[in-house]
C-alpha cells in the first residue's frame, strides 16, 4: 500500500498530513551500505505515541517496511518488533528508483485500544483494530541507485582537508562530481570521529549538510546549465522531481529540508524524543 495523503480509512493511522493522532510523529530513516556486489540498508524507526508502543510492546503490532524496486521487480518486507531492522540486497536486484514504504501494522486483535492523543472526532469509547490494520504509516523513502551506490542527498558531499582552513570554518568546492566540505585538518577528524554516532551525525545534517545543501540548491536555482553535467546536480534534480519540488519558485532553504526529510523533524524524532541510545 503506497502513501496516498488523501486515503481515508475506517480507524485512525498515524502519519504526516493527518490529525487523527493529535502531535504525535511516525518517521524512519533509512541508510545504505554497499560493499562489492552486496547493498544492506538500516532502517530506523521513531514513533511519539506511547500507546502504538505499547502495542508493539506487548507483540500486538509490528514495524514493517516494504523494499521495492520497480524496474527489477524486487521487493521484500522487513518486519521487526523493536524500532531497527536491517535488509541485505544483490546490487544486482536493485537499480533506478528504490522505493521504502513503512508502517506499524496489527499481528494480533487489538479490541480496546485507547489514547489520550487521539482527535476528540473518535469518540471516547476504546477503538477497535484488528489483524492487518496499519496503525502508523510514514511517506514513502526513495533512493536511486546505479552500479557505484546509492545516493540520498547527503551521500554527493566529501569531506576534504583544507591546510590552510581556519579551525571551526569551512568552505564549499562545487567544481567536481562531488561537493567538497572544505575543512581544517584537526575538524575533519573530530567530524569523522562524530559520524561514528547516529545522534551526531542528524547534528552534523541539521549544521553543514543543511547548510551545504542549501547553497547548492540555490546554485541550480540560478545558473542550472553550469552544473549540468555534475553527479551532485544530477542526484539534487532527480529528488527535487521526486519530492514534487519546485526549484523555480521554491526557496532554497526550503526545498533542503524537504531533500533532507525535514532534518529538525529527525533531530526531534530521534534525539530529543530519546530515539537514540
């Protein structure tokens, strides 16, 4: 079932565009490894509603996300009872657009299911799920993959040694296939030993990348054809078509956070919220 924000459905699912669950969030995130001929993606999953929890807790409900890729015909389901799974592809099975559809689904009837965040239009008699009901749904991740690696936004920027940079400044080389974070040499290694952490590294996207990013898009904004033939570009065209962008009329900041899954959204999701151990 693909992320359709105007579905309407018979019980209240949390997901984005929605208020059936009052300021509650339902957010992944996902990253992929490739290595020789093998591609393995980590899927994160943040939730805000005690009560979903609780249900998958009690092994009511699981996490689901379904792994499809449309010019290979592949597609798998990875199912998990805490808010981590893990699946491992052939390159080979995977090319083009590679699609992540997630959600929380019923494994067991759930006949009394109550919360406090739940919109006042439910009434206050318990709701009523059964086995196959989704009750969250997060928009859909999608990635393009080519015989090198996968690339989400974030993976067009090197991290580069500048002797010459001040500590705590840095700068940005667009010229290449990749966009160069120039740093001081003392920076890169606290960066990279940063990176090491899932907590540091939503700080690192919500500071350099957002920033990084941002200037890049403004770049394209203005002087597309200059840019054309970059990787970098290309990778920023394809998720700006894919995220519904309009890089014409849209400010830069704003289509960055949308490139990015609104990184202030994870930063909360997975960090403020104690997402992250």
């Amino acid at each position: 079932m693909k992320f359709d924000r105007h579905k309407a459905f018979p019980y209240p699912v949390l997901r984005p565009y929605n208020d059936d669950f009052i300021d509650l969030e339902f957010q992944i995130n996902a990253e992929w490894e490739v290595e020789g001929e093998t591609a393995k993606v980590k899927i994160d999953y943040a939730i805000s509603s005690e009560d979903i929890k609780q249900t998958i807790e009690h092994g009511n409900a699981v996490y689901i996300s379904v792994i499809s890729c449309r010019d290979t015909y592949t597609r798998n389901n990875v199912e998990s009872n805490t808010p981590y799974s893990e699946a491992i592809f052939s390159v080979n099975d995977l090319r083009g657009e590679v699609r992540i559809d997630s959600y929380v689904v019923v494994v067991n009837d759930v006949p009394f299911f109550q919360s406090p965040d739940l919109n006042p239009e439910f009434g206050l008699d318990p709701i009523k799920y059964g086995v196959g009901d989704v009750m969250a749904q997060d928009e859909t991740y999608v990635y393009y993959f080519n015989k090198e690696h996968f690339k989400p936004v974030e993976s067009v920027f090197d991290l580069v040694i500048k002797a010459s940079q001040p500590k705590g400044q840095w700068t940005i080389g667009f010229e290449g296939d990749h966009i160069q974070i120039e740093v001081n040499p003392l920076m890169k290694a606290s960066i990279d030993s940063a990176r090491n952490s899932k907590k540091n590294r939503y700080i690192l996207l919500n500071s350099i990348y957002s920033v990084a990013v941002t200037q890049a898009i403004q770049l394209l904004k203005e002087n597309p054809d200059d840019f054309s033939e970059n990787t970098w570009a290309k990778v920023i065209f394809n998720q700006v078509n894919t995220h519904n962008c309009n890089l014409e009329n849209d400010p830069a900041y704003l289509v960055a956070q949308k490139l990015l899954r609104f990184p202030l959204l994870l930063l909360e999701n997975f960090i403020f919220k104690g997402g992250d151990q």
